[in-house]
C-alpha cells in the first residue's frame, strides 16, 4: 500500500467526530473505494464501539469510519473523515 498522509482537515475532523488514526488505516486498506465528489474516493468500515459517542454522548454498539481521500502517484492523501454511529442502547 501507498505511504498515507493525513491533511490538517483530516486529523481535525477525525479527532473531532472519534475516529482513531488505526480506524482510518484499517478502512483504507479494507474498503471498497466509490467515486466521491471532485476527483477524489471514498471509502468506509463498521467497527464494533460500545462507548458513549463523542458528538451526542449517547450510547452507540457500532460506528462507521468513511474516509475521503485523494489517490495521488505516490501517496494516499486523507482530505476529510466522517464518522456515523448506530445501535444505541439505554443506559
């Protein structure tokens, strides 16, 4: 697999919406890529979670990582990622 770069954006946001560098990797290397907007891919994974979300603090059993990226010659360039949790439990 090419070297990854992440954008200042990228590392922003997966900080912000909970999602682990390792996630991001992991759907880069097991996703499926789809054309996304301006050129660019995407691509995205479902992780077990089983903690309280970082944006509602509800609890959540899973979570999907989608990950937006640029294919470059030498590098994979991370643009943005998204996070989406499901399944939540009372608590």
């Amino acid at each position: 697999m090419k070297r990854i770069r992440f954008s200042a954006h990228a590392r922003k946001r997966a900080l912000l919406r909970g999602a682990s560098e390792d996630e991001i990797r992991q759907a880069l290397a097991t996703g499926t890529r789809e054309p996304a907007r301006r050129g660019k891919w995407q691509t995205r994974r479902r992780f077990a979670f089983a903690a309280r979300s970082p944006i509602d603090g509800k609890w959540y059993n899973e979570k999907t990582v989608e990950v937006v990226f640029a294919d470059e010659p030498s590098e994979i360039v991370v643009v943005t990622v998204k996070v989406y949790y499901a399944g939540p439990e009372e608590r």
